[in-house]
C-alpha cells in the first residue's frame, strides 16, 4: 500500500497529475482514504475543484468520521474518479451501520438509540451513493450485492430500481425480472428509466444472450440496437469481440455497409433515403451508403419519417445534432459505423458496424503498414467527402483477419439474428445512451 501511494505521490511531485490519479484509480481499493485524501487535496487544488479539495482536507482532518468520509467520496463521484470514492462510501456505510458505542467513538448518532441509528436517513443515502460509484467503475455485481444486503431499508424508486438495473448490467436476467415485477409504478422522473429497465427485459424475453460472452445478444438486450461485426483480434484474451484500438481502412468501412445491407433484408426494411450528417466522415460514409443502397441522399432533418440516418463516429457529431436523435420518427433509422464503447455517444444507433474504445478513422492521420511489413506515419487524406465516399465504394468489401480464435460470424448468422430481433426492432422510445460495457467484460486502455 505505501509502496503505491509512494508512487503515486512521486507522479504528482514530478508534475504528472494524470499519471498520480491512475494509480489512485488502480490501487483505491486497497489505500486507507483518509491517507489518499491529502494527495487527493492536492490534485483537486490543481484541477481547480475546490469541493474535492475541501471534502479531501477535513476528511484527513478527521479521518474516523463517517459524515468526512460520505463527503469526500460524494465529492470524487461528483468529479468523476468513482473508483477513489468506493472505499470511503463503504467504510462510511459501515460506520452508519455500526451499534451506537462504535459509531459515537466515530463522532456519528451520539446520544440515539440503536433503532434510531438504524433506521435514519443517512444509511440510506450513503448506500446509494455507494452504489453509484460502483456503478461508474461498472462494478455492478458488488452493487447488486450490498443492494440485495439492505433490501429490507429500500424503497422501489429509485433504491430497488437500481437492483434492476445493476442484476441486468451483471447478467443476472431472472433476478431482474423478479424485482422488477414487483415495482411499484413509477413516477416523476423515474417514469423513462422503469420504462428503459423494462424493454431490456422485453427483449431480453424475445431474444435471450446465448451466455456472458454473447456480445451481439447482450448488446441488442441493453441498447436496442443491433452490432454486425465482432473484432477478430483478442476474443478469448480479454475483448470477447470488441476493440481496443482499431486503424480503420476503406475496405473495413466499406464491409461495414454490406453488413447493414444484409441486415436490412433480413428486418425487410428499405429506407427511402440517406440523411447526411454535417462532418466529413460521415457524409462521405452516408453518400456511400445512399450508391449502395440505390435510394437518395439529403443533408439531415431530424424527424423524417422513412430515412436512413448514417454517422461514422456519434462522439465526433455535432453535440446538437445527436441530442435530435434520441426519439426518433417512424422507420427513421439510425446507423452508426464505429460505436465507442468506453465513452458511449449520447444515443444509441439501431445498427452499429463495430464496437471499439479507439478507432482511427482511415481519413485520419495515423500509422499506416507500408509493403515491407513495416509501420510508417501516413499524413491525413485531405479528399472531399465525395471523393471519399468513391474510395469507401471502390474498396473490396472484406473482414479484417484476426488470430483465428474468435468465433465465425458469416452473413447468414446474422441475418438470423436480424430476423429475429426484427420484431422488436428498432427499438421503442427515447434511445438514451447505456454507458455500461454491460455483462460482457473487454480489456481497455487505462
């Protein structure tokens, strides 16, 4: 534990704050928080957040007191970095919990009863908060558990929505569905996510994940949307079909299309044309997609029932845009080529070429393999995207090569799979971002 913190203190005195918080992250689990918080002050100070800063200063200052603690990990979760926020909200919890001597000797229920310790308000709202943190670390299965440890304290809304929630995104399908049946209704502004929980279990009833490594059928289950490529590289080494970073190419995107195709035929849908989205890549992969498809292409209007709407990368859109997309017009498609995992883009695509947390697009700058084999910085490609677009068409539309370990995944499966689906597809109602990986676990960058 010293020999981390060490580490990670010489990071922040050498002037990597980045470096310092990485292994904060990494080793949070496993450092007192009371000895993180006066490296967390200092990294706060510089960053300029002066909530953390001041949570992480009195939680040094009084490092057994469960209302420091509550503030200090509310304070990281606030600002992002759940991981260091996890063990201060557990030990806060414990201390709540704890019979009245112990939790007075924290400074904590002086002078209450142990029925009145039990049942106040505080244990509840630090148990929440826990559980939030460990779901921004998506650890959802320790936040099923210490729900399932206090089920008799929670309510339905928001406390036994979150068991819903966290047994969905850990796999654990019959265990939602019992909880869920037994919600009450919800209301307010609990009304979209009950109604987002339940169509996960709606097609989950339809179309169940062929086990934990289903990425296909657990993707469909959780987003709607359905992925037509699985990475070649890695699948039983940590990425179970998603990417980690990818050097796209021409040929890659112009398979991507061919996939689409098929998936159209199989859900018998045939848009009556192409919205263009304003950045480059987009357009050029939307006026490839319009030739391909043998229909019209047009600059994009949100709410045109019937079209094909086609992104390159959401993350990369205009912001605004992609907000427009979130409820969508009968028939109106959305299709995205490269979908970022780790940083989910603010709606979900109906279909998704590809999941990858870093991928370059080939119009990008980036290292390219020259005839030797070699590696070599290739330049941007400054060509319209008119002229890219003609590249995308002229590509041989084939699947990258991987090492031969991921499953095989030819066009008739996932015609079977789009017929299926097709049903329930595309989904119903906003498409608000999932930002859980979900069940299946992919390795990824720190």
């Amino acid at each position: 534990m010293a020999t981390e913190l060490s580490e990670a203190w010489e990071l922040f005195e050498s002037g990597d704050s980045q470096g310092s918080m990485r292994v904060l992250r990494s080793a949070a689990d496993r450092l007192p928080p009371a000895e993180v918080a006066p490296l967390v002050a200092e990294l706060a100070m510089g960053a300029g957040f002066e909530d953390l800063a001041g949570a992480s200063t009195a939680l040094a200052a009084g490092p057994g007191e469960a209302e420091r603690l509550y503030a200090f990990g509310y304070a990281c979760v606030e600002r992002g970095i759940d991981a260091v926020a996890v063990p201060a909200l557990r030990e806060a919890l414990r201390l709540v919990q704890a019979p009245p001597a112990a939790a007075g000797r924290a400074g904590l229920f002086r002078r209450r009863s142990k029925s009145q310790a039990v049942q106040q308000p505080g244990l509840r709202k630090v148990l929440l908060e826990l559980v939030s943190a460990l779901e921004g670390c998506e650890r959802h299965g320790e936040a099923l558990a210490v729900l399932r440890e206090h089920d008799a304290r929670l309510g339905d809304w928001p406390d036994r929505y979150l068991t819903v929630y966290n047994a969905l995104m850990d796999g654990q399908l019959a265990l939602a569905r019992e909880v869920f049946e037994a919600l009450s209704a919800p209301e307010g502004v609990w009304t979209g996510p009950g109604q987002r929980v339940g169509r996960m279990l709606e097609r989950a009833a339809a179309l169940p994940p062929d086990g934990e490594r289903d990425l296909r059928g657990w993707h469909y289950v959780l987003t709607g949307g359905l992925l037509t490529t699985l990475s070649p590289h890695g699948f039983d080494q940590g990425m179970t079909g998603r990417w980690a970073y990818l050097q796209d190419d021409f040929g890659q995107c112009r398979y991507g299309l061919e996939r689409l195709r098929a998936v159209l035929a199989a859900t018998g849908r045939r848009p009556e044309s192409v919205a263009l989205l304003a950045d480059r890549g987009s357009r050029a992969l939307g006026l490839a997609a319009a030739r391909l498809l043998g229909v019209p292409a047009a600059p994009y209007r949100p709410g045109v029932p019937g079209v094909l709407v086609v992104a390159y990368d959401l993350n990369g859109c205009d912001p605004a845009v992609v907000a427009q997309l979130n409820e969508r017009a009968p028939d109106e498609l959305l299709f995205e080529h490269a979908t970022c995992w780790t940083d989910p883009p603010g709606v979900t695509a109906d279909v998704s070429t590809l999941l990858g947390q870093i991928v370059n697009a080939p119009w990008e700058p980036g290292l390219r393999f020259g005839a030797d084999g070699e590696p070599e910085e290739d330049g941007p490609d400054r060509r319209s995207a008119e002229e890219l677009a003609e590249a995308i068409l002229a590509a041989s539309p084939s699947a990258p090569q991987g090492d031969g370990r991921t499953p095989p995944d030819p066009d008739d499966a996932l015609a079977v799979f789009a017929a299926r689906a097709a049903g329930g597809w595309p989904a119903a109602g906003p498409r608000d971002r999932v930002r859980s990986a979900g069940p299946v676990r992919s390795s990824r960058f720190a």
